[in-house]
C-alpha cells in the first residue's frame, strides 16, 4: 500500500503539502483530488521520491520508492505526459526505459499493444498529439507490470474513446488487486471511475472516504415529487422553509406523456414531504431524493482552500491592473 504520514513539504514561505496522513489500498481505484495549488502533484512527487519532504514520510510497501528494488516493477507513473526525449520514436523511449530494469523487449510491444500505438511506434513521440502523449505515458507506467500505479491527470488531451479506455483500464486493474492513485479535474468521470476520495486543499486533507460517501455529505440534495397538485404542496413545503420548483415541462400543468406535474424539492427531507402530503391528503406519483452531484459535493468541500478566486466585480480603474 502507499502511506503518507505527517507528509510536510515547504517551498521558502509557501506550505505546499501541510502533514498529510492517508492510506491508499489496493482492489480499488483511488481519485486524488483537490483544486489547482492544492498539493496534489507535490504530494505525489514526493511519494516518488521526485522532491524531498520537509517533514514526514511516504513509503510504499513500508519502503521509501529510493529503496526499491527494481522500481519500474514495482511502481508505474505519469506525472507529465509530455515530459519524453522528443528525437526518439515511441518504441525506442519505452525500450530505453526498459533496458534500464532489465525487461524484456516484448513487454515494449505488449504495453504499446495495450495503448493503442504499435502503429505509430515508429514516429517521433515529439510529434505526438496530447492525447498520444498520455497513451504513450501510460504504457511506460505500465512497463514493469507493476502492482502500483500512479497517475496525474491521465485523461488530459484524451478524446470521449480514449477517456473511456483509460477508465476501463484503471478499473480493470483494480480488480486484479493493483493499487490505483489517479488525479483529476474532471469530477464527472471520477465519479464513475473512483471507488474511493482523497481529497486536499491547501496542501490539508479534507476528505478520505468512498466515493457515495463524499457525495453524501454534499448539501445540495434534492427531492424529485410528482403530484396532481402542485401549487397546493408548493404552498406547504414553503411554509416549511423549503423551495419547490417546477421541473420537466415547469408550466404547472399536466406533465409529458400524461404524467403529473414535477416539482424538484430542496430544504425539506423526502420523508417530511410524504408528511406534508398525507396531512393535506395531497397525491404523490413520485418521491424521489436527488443525492448532489460530486462536483457539487467537492466545490463545497474546498470552497475555503481555493489558491485563487474567482473575479465577482470588475475594477473601477481597468488601467490599475
């Protein structure tokens, strides 16, 4: 497994990764994730032994990756997609890195096999699109076949294919007992993709729980209700506090297809509702609880630990800036 421990780094005056502790298990994939400036590729940085922490530890497998035997084996990264000797070919980088740990040549064909570029193999990586840069990432962190995998944003320049393939691929991996730790900006597809959170802001852990979990614990829930009348349960539910909009065709009268009306609930528990309705003898079709989104869930979570706002008026003197 991969440890953090009171994990400190310091840049001069700036506390990049602030005494992090979490654990990353194997048999599912873990999301790392946190807003720009939040420590996470700092934090995986030093998991790799890329920067040296000012305080605490990070160990894999109870080792430091310095100490490693046969490292590529062990751990597999991408942390820059674009970060290869431009002059070489594609399968001349991954040879390259394979020699140096003694693996054979067919794990290079094997890993471009996997990525989708054993037919550019020849072409110059410098000339490779984004999306081609992460593939050919991806195939050197899996090089070595390793149990460990780290990665930095690997759906960066991908097309809706290649999004797809990658989550299929950390997926699948998962469930052969690997140890998956992914970063990424997107919260939709971390959403499908990760079993379990970590997440940071200002170099401070926030969360460290599954996926449902951390959804959960979002505010902004809802409640989807469909009734024959709807002004008269709007009228309760804000008596109650709560807010009930309209939703679907939203005219307040009969719905698509014959259906009643919808109404979409927040400040009022789906059980209180069913309440409200039965005390007015008003008909329900639908009570449905609406849980938040992640990115709702997350823009809540590190509203306070963002390293840069956002701009909610412009200056009086544009010349000032």
């Amino acid at each position: 497994m991969i440890e953090a421990r009171e994990l400190t780094k310091r840049f001069g005056d700036k506390l990049a990764v602030d005494h992090l502790s979490f654990t990353v298990q194997p048999g599912r994939v873990t999301g790392f994730l946190g807003p720009n400036g939040a420590g996470k590729s700092t934090t995986m940085r030093l998991i790799l032994g890329l920067d040296h922490a000012t305080a605490g530890t990070a160990t894999i497998y109870g080792k430091r990756y310095a100490d490693l035997v046969n490292p590529l084996r062990t751990v597999g990264a991408l942390l820059e997609a674009k970060s290869v000797h431009t002059g070489r070919s594609a399968r001349n980088h991954l040879l390259f890195l394979a020699q140096t740990q003694g693996l054979p040549r067919s794990r290079v064909d094997a890993v471009l096999e996997l990525v989708g570029l054993r037919e550019v193999a020849a072409k110059r990586a410098g000339g490779f699109s984004l999306g081609m840069s992460q593939r050919l990432g991806v195939a050197a962190a899996m090089l070595g076949d390793p149990h460990v995998l780290l990665l930095d944003e690997p759906v960066n320049g991908l097309d809706p294919e290649g999004v797809v393939w990658i989550r299929n691929l950390m997926k699948h991996l998962a469930s052969e007992g690997k140890i998956i730790l992914v970063s990424s900006h997107l919260m939709n597809e971390m959403a499908v993709t990760a079993d379990h959170l970590i997440v940071i802001g200002r170099g401070k852990l926030l969360a460290n729980a599954a996926t449902e979990e951390v959804v959960a614990r979002g505010s902004g829930q809802s409640v989807r209700v469909r009734t024959p009348d709807p002004a008269k349960l709007t009228a309760l539910i804000s008596a109650e506090g709560g807010t009930a909009v309209p939703t679907g065709n939203g005219n307040g009268t009969e719905g698509d297809a014959g259906l009643a009306p919808a109404l979409t609930v927040t400040g009022v528990t789906a059980a209180r509702i069913g309440e409200l309705a039965a005390s007015a003898s008003i008909v329900l079709h639908e009570l449905t609880p609406q849980l938040a989104s992640l990115e709702e869930a997350f823009l809540e979570l590190t509203a306070d630990s963002l390293e840069f706002g956002h701009l909610d008026s412009e200056p009086a003197d544009w010349s000032a800036r």
